[in-house]
C-alpha cells in the first residue's frame, strides 16, 4: 500500500533512521531531521511521508520562500524504490508549492546519483547550477529547476 500523509512527531525515529540508511555520510543528523519535523509541524515546512502500514519507507520535505518552493528531500528506502513513491510525493509537493503561490521548484542532487537525476530529469527539471565538492568524499551537487 502507498499511503501518503503529513509528518507527525511520532515519526520522527523512523525518519531520522531512513535518512541515516539513505543518505549515509550526507545525512542530517537526528537533530536537523527534529528541526524539520518540528518546523512542519508548525507550518514553515511542509513534510510527508509514505507509509507501509505504520512504517514509514518515505519522505520529503518541502520549504516555500516567495514564489520558489525548495524540495529539501526525497528519500525512498531502497527495497520500496520503483513503487511510484517519489513520484506520488513529488506531485504532493508540487501541488502545496502550488497553493502557496510558488511559480518553481528548485531541489540539488549528488552529481553521482543516477537513479536520482534520470528520476527528476524524466519529471522535467533541469539542471541550472553545479555546486563543486558539496558533497561528502568532493562529490558535487546539482541544482535542479523545474517551473510550475
């Protein structure tokens, strides 16, 4: 099952394990992923998850400032990868980026994860920037825009 909601506080464990598990030496640390769950909780940012029953295998963060909304992650667990997950949260994002009014959507990648560009390219962004070294081990970041 895809379910999809809105981050609650009782899920930040779960999160803050699947960033680890997922993004490795480039996680946010448990304190950076209670920030984000704490600030979409009081309406800053916007986080959701995709659940399997009561566990969470997904999440994206989004923060909106003027008219660009800045996808601030999406993390898929591998073993529920190609399930439409990303997808399904990338199209709530983009449709609360659209509420608020927000004309773009910006959102950088490791230049070295393919999976994750052939994914966002096939979902019409664009790469506009090259952030050198930005990542852990000199890797560097793209910036990827799509408008809305």
């Amino acid at each position: 099952m895809n379910a999809l909601r809105v981050a609650q506080l009782d899920d930040l464990d779960q999160i803050a394990s699947l960033e680890v598990e997922i993004f490795g030496a480039n996680a946010w640390s448990r304190a950076a992923v209670a920030a984000e769950v704490t600030a979409a909780a009081g309406g800053s940012r916007h986080l959701i998850v995709s659940s399997c029953g009561e566990r969470v295998v997904g999440y994206a963060v989004l923060m909106c400032v003027g008219d660009t909304a800045d996808v601030l992650r999406i993390a898929v667990q591998p073993e529920h990868r190609r399930e439409g997950r990303a997808s399904t949260m990338l199209a709530a994002l983009r449709d609360i980026a659209g509420s608020r009014g927000c004309r773009r959507m910006l959102l950088e990648v490791a230049a070295d994860n393919a999976g994750a560009l052939e994914f966002y390219v096939a979902q019409g962004f664009a790469d506009i920037h090259r952030r050198r070294g930005y990542y852990a081990g000199s890797v560097d970041g793209l910036v990827l825009e799509k408008p809305l």
